[in-house]
C-alpha cells in the first residue's frame, strides 16, 4: 500500500536551503542532492514503518550521500515530512515544529 505523502512548509525551506548551499559548494551538487531526498520521500511512500522512530512517534530516513535526515510522522495511511535537516543541527529544532 503506499502512503499519501504530505510536506509542511517549513521541510520545503529546508530543502530549498540545503539546494542553494551544495550548487554553491559545487555545481550540480544540488541537484544531486534534490534526487537524494526524492528517493527517500519515495521510499517513505512506500514502506514508512521500516524507519526508526527517534522521537514521540517521529520517524526519520537519513538522506543518501548527503549528512541529512527527513523526519516524519504517519497519520493512518498519510505521511507528514516536518523537517529535512543536517543531522548534526539539534534535536530541538525539528522537534519544535511538532
């Protein structure tokens, strides 16, 4: 069954940031990077129970080749992406956007 995949605002900033950093770091790194998350948002659609839960029902998949996880929370069958962030960046400020 897939889920009904649903991105806040803020995640979308998220991405939108992390985009603009890695083409200024190297061209093309971006769009490296945007095909990252889609394959993880891909593979949250498809089977979003598999990932660890790290936090009150938060779940999150770690972006590969890049130091960034997309954190979510499943609602029945649809699936809310609260933050795509660097994975040394504090716990809190995800957290917060609960």
């Amino acid at each position: 069954m897939k889920f009904i995949l649903s991105i806040r605002p803020e995640a979308e900033e998220d991405i939108k940031e992390a985009y603009s950093y890695y083409q200024q770091c190297q061209t093309g790194l971006g769009n490296d990077f945007i095909a990252s998350v889609e394959s993880a948002l891909i593979n949250i659609t498809e089977n979003p129970e598999i990932y660890q839960k790290v936090y009150r029902g938060f779940r999150r998949v770690l972006i590969g080749h890049f130091p960034f996880g997309v954190f979510y929370k499943m609602f029945g069958n649809k699936v809310l992406v609260f933050a795509v962030m660097h994975t040394s960046r504090a716990p809190r400020t995800w957290q917060k956007r609960s």
